[in-house]
C-alpha cells in the first residue's frame, strides 16, 4: 500500500472523460447488421468509409460495425453490449417493438437487485444487446 505521500506526488487525473461512447464490432454479415441497427434501432450512417466499414451514431455515440471473413476467437467476444434508456417505461416500449419486429429475446425484462431495469435479446449476427434503465446513469444522462 502507498502512503500519502507518495500519492501526493503524483500528477492528477486528467479532466474531461465523458464515458465509453464508442464501440466497434467485427461483423462477417455487415449488411445484415447495419439493417438492424438502421431499421430497427433507429440508429443513422454517420460515415461509411468504404464497403466494408460503417459508423453508426444515435446522435451521442459513436459503432463502428468492421467486416471480417473469419471467427474471431472466443476471447475476442464481449458478454453484451448495453443500451442505456431514459425511463423504466421504455424498456417495456422496447422490449414489446422487438417481440413485434421478430427480434429474439433471450430474457424478458425484470428489475435487477441494483434498481436497474432491462432486458436482452440478440441482434441478427449473434451479439448479445442489453436494452436498460440504470437509475445512475439515466438520471444524469436527462439531466
């Protein structure tokens, strides 16, 4: 363990983070995934820089979809990707838009022990989506 000393020479923690707001995917059907994300989740093509990567952006965040002709390594994979919503309401207006448009829902919303609120389904390649209302973030994102 450092003492306090130690600690106080050390130069201060920059300002100015604002969160993780941007992710990329390797995707093999990157047509199929820009069709879900645009039709489904809303998102826009903000830059399409050649066929074979896309930039998606829902006007504060920044997924890049990357095609690759291989399978990545099961370390390559991450456990879900989650979407924050502004209100508990949402997640319900969410979760009953998939069911309509056919997207597989591998857990149905329920509160979790944090006072959070969500559920999860599947995009179309595979790739496991939280939709949730998380008191602490959500607050402050509506702020």
């Amino acid at each position: 363990m450092t003492n306090l000393s130690e600690r106080l020479d050390k130069p201060a923690k920059p300002q100015g983070m604002l969160g993780i707001r941007h992710l990329a995917l390797f995707i093999n059907d990157l047509e199929t995934a820009v069709g879900f994300y645009t039709q489904i989740m809303g998102m826009r093509i903000e830059w399409q820089s050649d066929a074979d990567n896309v930039y998606l952006t829902n006007g504060g965040d920044v997924f890049a979809l990357h095609r690759v002709d291989y399978v990545p390594q099961a370390q390559q994979r991450l456990d879900h990707i989650g979407f924050v919503l502004k209100a508990a309401e949402d997640v319900d207006n969410w979760y009953a838009y998939f069911v309509e448009n056919g997207v597989k829902i591998t857990e149905a919303p329920k509160m979790h022990r944090d006072g959070s609120y969500g559920f999860y389904c599947l995009d179309p390649v595979g790739h496991l989506l939280e939709l949730i209302y998380h008191p602490p973030i959500s607050k402050k994102i509506n702020a």
